[in-house]
C-alpha cells in the first residue's frame, strides 16, 4: 500500500479516540488504527515529539518510553543540525534498500533491534513503504 506523507509542520491537535489516534492537520484529520492504549499514547507521544521539538509533559507513559522520546528527539535535532536546514530530508537511520522479503528477515534476525524498517516502495518513484514485526502472546 502506498504511504501518505503528513506534514507535522501542519498538526494542530493530536488525540486518542475509539482505538485510534486522530491527526488534525490544517484542512484534513486522518486517523491511525492503534492495538493498545500503551501504542496510542507512544504515538501520540512521538509526533507530538517530532511536530514541536520536545516531549510532552503530559503523556502517560513509563519512565523507559519517555526515554526512548528523548533519544528519538535527540536524533532529530542531530540530524537536522548535520543538514544544515530542516527543510532538507535525510534517509532516517531504519530505511533499507530491501525488498519487502528481506525486510521481513532482517526484523526476525534484529529483534531486539526494533519493529520497523522502512524500504523503497512499490508506487512510483520516491515511494516508501513500512514493514513492522509484531510479537504474538
């Protein structure tokens, strides 16, 4: 499927409703199917992170996970820093040029790596998209 790209530049309010997570940009509200309320919150948590250049005070989250929102953080602004403008994109540090199959094996062969490796999509060029392990109780 392809990936629609949001500009955080435009987010306006970001909130949990129905097992989803709402965006409301300038002009569009999109909403994001999340599994868990630990999810919902850790998502509300890094685009709020990412659109405002600082974690939240007011998430309901573990100790670790704010940490892990930090870091996140800290990346962000080395990355942006090493750019030399926000408007200029990098490659973030979990894009591979993989195919979907070897995406999958190298989340089975890293997992304590982390759960998503992003990876040349299949519509057009430029395209993008997310594969994610998820561990099954």
């Amino acid at each position: 499927q392809p990936l629609e790209v949001l500009d955080l530049g435009k987010l306006v309010a970001v909130r949990g409703e129905g097992g989803g997570l709402v965006l409301r940009l300038r002009g569009q509200e999109v909403t994001l199917k999340v599994e868990s309320q630990e999810a919902l919150e850790m998502w509300r948590g890094f685009i709020l992170t990412m659109a405002e250049m600082k974690v939240p005070t007011d998430l309901a989250l573990l100790p670790g996970h704010v940490f892990q929102l930090s870091e996140a953080l800290r990346e962000e602004q080395d990355r942006r820093a090493a750019s030399g403008s926000p408007a200029t994109l990098g490659v973030p540090s979990c894009f591979f040029e993989v195919t979907r199959l070897e995406a999958e094996r190298l989340l089975e062969r890293s997992a304590g790596e982390g759960n998503m490796v992003l990876r040349p999509g299949g519509y057009g060029q430029g395209g993008v998209s997310v594969t994610t392990r998820q561990e099954m109780n």
